[in-house]
C-alpha cells in the first residue's frame, strides 16, 4: 500500500521542491490530493506552461499552503495558495487549486478535490465572493485514497451525480489509489472519466497525465489553437 512518504517524495519531485504545508504526519487523502495537484502542474510544464504559485489574495509565493477541509475560493482564513498556469500570449491563464467548491449548473455547490479553472473566473470570485461555475472549468478531479482493498460503490454513485450536475467541459475525472471491478463497469457503461491505482509508478499514471494533457488541448482550442502542445 502507498505511504504518505510515498505521496510525499512524488509530490515533492514534481514541485521541484518547493515547500508545501504537509507533512509525514498529514491525513494521506489530504496528500494524495496535493500529489494529484502536483501531476497536473507537471503536466502543464510538460506541455510548455508557464507556472507560478500565488496565495488567495494574489502574492507570488514558494510556501504552498493547501485545504485540508473544503472551503470557498475566497477565504483569507488562511493564505492558501494555488497554481497559475499561463500557456502562450493569447489564451488567460489557468489556476489550479485544492478542495474549493463549484457552482453545478443547478447552483449547488459541490467539492472539488482538484480543480483546473480560468483564471478571469477565479479573480471574479475573489472580488464578490461566490463560488466558480463549472462552465468555467477546464478539469474537476474527484480523488479517492483509502486503506482498505476495495472502494465501495456508492462512491461512483456520488460520482455519477457529480458529472450529472457539472458542465461537460469541466471533465469530472474520478481518480482512487485502489482498483474495484464494480466501479470500473459502472463507469465504463456510463463513458465516464476515471483512473484507478493512481499512485506513484502505478499503471494508470500515463493514463491520467493523458487525460489532464487532454483538458489542457481542448481548453486551447477555443482561446489559442495555434499553440500546439
């Protein structure tokens, strides 16, 4: 089973060591978020992005401070940070953050454990203090990490409605560390996105870099096509 270490020197590789608020002591489902946030920062620097961290009042900073509970974007409670991706001169930047909610298409507000979104929405949502629509999201990944052998069902049935409340564009993708056959047919009969035993040297990373790769091109294609990743 994958430790918290684990987690931890992954994430760290793929920060390039910048300083993030957890430790060998944290819950391993609030880690295997920040490593979740660290595989899509690697991949938007793998896809020729510019990144740099900022806290939610807009500072440069190389102290990562991420949720451990799900919060608003605009909280000040504590200086949070998050990612910010600029691909190109043309297409507005991208923020990525950690447990934040969206706004579902009904206006309920759901977690996102990771989250991808346009930078004008998140600034927007700082300013009059609301939570982002979806319609303004590039990626929504749920994230699963439990110590037990299997995930239990309901979970991709939470999932499901999830997806059902969310703009396409958004992609919900479901990730866990562990694998369950009941969950992989109930999502491969409803086309959904999602990828089991996501860890670090786990089969399915290739899969899931591909996948957040994939939210990075679609998103171009409507502000920058000709900016080729």
């Amino acid at each position: 089973m994958t430790s918290v270490n684990d987690l931890l020197q992954e994430l760290n590789g793929y920060l390039s060591g910048i300083a993030t608020s957890y430790g060998s002591s944290s819950q391993p489902c609030d880690v295997y978020e920040g490593y979740i946030f660290s595989l899509v920062v690697a991949e938007a620097r793998n896809c020729r992005g510019i990144v740099h961290y900022e806290t939610v009042r807009g500072v440069r900073t190389t102290q990562l401070v991420f949720r451990t509970t799900p919060g608003q974007i605009y909280s000040t409670k504590h200086p949070y940070t998050h990612a910010v991706i600029t691909f190109g001169r043309i297409a507005p930047p991208l923020e990525v953050h950690i447990g934040v909610q969206v706004q579902g298409n009904s206006g309920v507000l759901h977690e996102c454990d990771v989250l991808v979104l346009e930078k004008d929405e998140a600034d927007l949502c700082r300013g009059v203090r609301v939570a982002p629509r979806s319609k303004n999201c590039a990626l929504a990944i749920e994230c699963k990490f439990y110590t037990t052998s299997r995930l239990n069902l309901g979970l991709a049935r939470g999932f499901q409605g999830l997806v059902s409340d969310l703009a396409s564009n958004a992609r919900p993708t479901f990730v866990a560390n562990v694998s369950t056959p009941s969950i992989r047919r109930y999502f491969g009969h409803r086309n959904r996105h999602w990828e089991d035993e996501a860890v670090p040297g786990g089969r399915s990373i290739p899969n899931l870099r591909s996948k957040i790769r994939d939210a990075f091109k679609f998103y171009l294609s409507k502000y920058d096509p000709s900016f080729s990743i």
